[in-house]
C-alpha cells in the first residue's frame, strides 16, 4: 500500500494494525525509492521465509523498475 502520510489515521494506535506492507511517498506512487524498498523488506522476505518453488518477479516499464 502507497500513499502520501507518513502515519495515516486508519493507521494510527487505537485502530488495528494493516497486515499489508505501508510505504509512503509524495505523490503516492511507486518511485525507484519504494520499489527497492518494497523489494528487500516484502518480496525477498517471503521468498527467504519458505518458496519452494522458482519464482519469477515481472515488472512492466515504469522507472522505478530498473
């Protein structure tokens, strides 16, 4: 999930924590920022915490890709 607040009120204490990975950024989109961040802390996790199988990671053309 990416949006602009760095601590968004559906997020805050009293309410209960969102199970997605929370990224944020200016315009709320992916950026090369995001991207490598999303990529070491969710999809690099999950494959270490038990892939059995190949896995392959396709991304279209945004820059943030590269």
């Amino acid at each position: 999930m990416i949006c602009k607040a760095k601590k968004p009120l559906c997020l805050k204490p009293l309410r209960r924590d969102c199970r997605l990975p929370y990224f944020s950024e200016q315009s709320a989109w992916m950026d090369g920022i995001v991207f490598k961040s999303w990529f070491v802390t969710v999809f690099l996790r999950a494959l270490r915490a038990g892939a059995r199988l190949p896995v392959a990671l396709i991304s279209d053309k945004c820059g943030a890709h590269e």
